[in-house]
C-alpha cells in the first residue's frame, strides 16, 4: 500500500509553557492568587482576551500541573493559585512561599489584591498612574522584624509616579471595614497614606464616609478603589 507514515513529535502529550506563560504564573506567584475572571486582564492588558480563552489558558496550567483551581465565590471563576509544582517553577529557594497557609479563605484576599493591582495599573488613582507594586509576600519578605512583632501587614504596597506610596488593604466585608477603623490609628502611624479596595454594593456609602471622616480627622490620607 503507498501510504505516508506520520511522525510525532517526541514531546506529543505534553505540555509546554511558553514566555507569556511564565510571565503569569511568576505574578501570580508573588501575589499568591487570582480569580480566573481577572486573568484575561492580566494575560494581555491593553487587549484582554475573552474569559473562555482565559479558561483555556487555566486548563493547560492545570494539566501541566503548576496551577491548582477550585470554585470559591459566586460569579468570580475559579480561584486559582500555583501547585508546590508551581512554586518550584519559580524558585527552589521558597521566596517566601512559606508564610503563606494555603488555604482557599487566605487564597481569596490575595486573589482580591491581584483584582486591585490591576485595577490600579489600568486605571491610575489621583496621585497618577503607578510605577510599582510590592505584594504582601515581598513586604513580609522585605519587613520580616515587623512581621515577627505582629504589626500590621498591609495586603500590597503601590508606588505612584508621585512618589507617593499607599498601603492597599482590602476592606471586602463589614466586619473589615469597621475592624480598619478600630486600628486606622495604628496603622498610620507606619502608612498615612491607605488605597482602601471596597465593593461598591457594602452598605451603601455610609461606611466609607464614616471612615473617610475619620481619616480625615486624623491627617491620614484614604482613598478608595471599588472592587
């Protein structure tokens, strides 16, 4: 018979990661987590790609075995984090991996700062656009004395073209929200200036300006960023 043999590729059945990849799963890495809704944004910024393609994408992670994703909150997609696999991918030496508990609850205000960096990069805050952003892993890495001494950890750090810096602490609940309040004394004293990541839907107004009133007789300057 004079039929053609076909030859596959040595790495049939494989997957393979390529740079924009890498990329991602090295962000998603220093921040810890994020929602599947938000990862077309973070696969291509000025042009995202539709969030089936963005599923397509958290699949192949998945079957390559560097990501892990499970269903957490409603109409947010999969909450996605990286495998041991994962991190190893990044780094053998930890890179402070291990400060993080891995579990889902945790996994969701990392993936909520994820949500706010983005947010941020695309949009700016009135101080301009940002020009850097440290992740709560960084900052425990960089502030490890004041971690051990149980001062407040701030969900993320962003730098403005300014020169400003903020500290980013997401306030996705009541209970939050009013615990801020109760210690936004003591936070200053280290962060005058707070970017505050509220939904636009928790009770209304009333709570942020009641905060926001507080803040201001205080001298501490808060600014707000819907979530």
């Amino acid at each position: 018979m004079g039929g053609t043999l076909s030859h596959r590729r040595s790495d049939f059945g494989y997957i393979r990661l390529n740079k924009r990849d890498l990329r991602a799963i090295e962000w998603i890495f220093d921040m810890g987590a994020i929602f599947e809704v938000d990862i077309p944004v973070l696969l291509s910024p000025e042009l995202p790609i539709s969030i089936n393609a963005a599923r397509s994408v958290v699949r192949r992670w998945e079957k390559a075995g560097v990501v892990q994703a499970e269903a957490m909150l409603a109409r947010q997609g999969r909450l996605v984090r990286l495998t041991a696999t994962g991190m190893l991918l990044m780094t053998e030496h930890g890179g402070g991996a291990d400060v993080r508990a891995q579990t889902s609850a945790l996994a969701v205000h990392w993936a909520l700062a994820s949500r706010v960096r983005l947010r941020i990069e695309e949009a700016a805050l009135g101080a301009g656009p940002m020009r850097g952003w440290v992740s709560e892993r960084q900052w425990r890495l960089d502030n490890a004395d004041a971690v051990s001494s149980g001062d407040y950890v701030p969900h993320g750090m962003v730098l403005l073209a300014d020169g400003s810096v903020g500290a980013v602490h997401i306030a996705h609940t009541a209970v939050e929200l009013n615990w801020l309040q109760s210690q936004l004394a003591e936070i200053s004293r280290n962060h005058p200036r707070i970017v505050i990541a509220v939904p636009p839907d928790l009770g209304g107004r009333e709570p942020a300006l009641v905060l926001a009133d507080t803040a201001a007789k205080m001298a501490v300057h808060l600014q707000f960023v819907d979530l």
